[in-house]
C-alpha cells in the first residue's frame, strides 16, 4: 500500500473498489480481471499420486512433508521406498544382523550404532 494525498484517496478508493478484488481463500488484493486465473493457479483442486485432493498452491508443500507417498530413505540399508511403507520396513531391515568385526557377535543392525560402546 501507498500513501495516499487526502485529497486523492477519495478517487483511490473508487477506483480500488471498481478494479481490486480480495481474495476470499488467502486474502491478496488482486486485480478482478486476474481473479478467476488466480483461483485456478493457486485455489484449483489437484489430485495428488495419494488420491488426496489439494489446492494447487498447497501440492509441492505436500508432496515434500506430509503425502505418505513421498520418498524416504531406511536408515539402515539406504534404499529409498514410499514413507508410508518405511515403519514396517525399518523394523525388518533393523532386526537383520551383522558380524561385528571386533567381538566376533552378530549385532541387530538397529543396535550396531551403540554396540562400539558395549564391544568386548
């Protein structure tokens, strides 16, 4: 926003009114002859790859925190998989063993982090 002469902000305000539109999704003063692009670039529906239905300005923020399709990586054997599947294959992948080098035991691949400390 401007300021405004006093004795201009009459005729701002009409002409404000006549040619600015607020949006009612986000708020954003926007010229009325760009209203109806706006809505379908930012507040369209999209279907994400999760069959969810999202505003077209909320997808990439979706698809990179919260969609359950999103790719994520074990933190046990580096391979990349769908979030929503990580739980259950990090609870398999972490119950593998490995031979420890130094005390000759097989170690739980979730506990060969601690196991320096506890070795021999």
């Amino acid at each position: 926003t401007k300021d405004i002469p006093v004795a201009n902000f009459i005729m701002h305000e009409i002409h404000c009114s006549r040619n600015i539109e607020v949006c009612r999704y986000c708020s954003e003063s926007i010229p009325k002859s760009e209203m109806k692009n706006h809505m379908e670039s930012e507040h369209g529906q999209v279907t994400c790859k999760c069959r969810m239905k999202i505003e077209k300005s909320l997808l990439k923020d979706h698809e990179a925190s919260a969609c359950p399709l999103r790719p994520a990586l074990c933190q046990y054997c580096d391979i990349q998989l769908a979030f929503s599947k990580l739980q259950d294959h990090e609870i398999y992948c972490g119950a593998r063993t490995e031979r420890c080098g130094g005390c000759g035991r097989n170690i739980m691949m979730k506990d060969l982090k601690e196991h320096p400390r506890v070795c021999g």
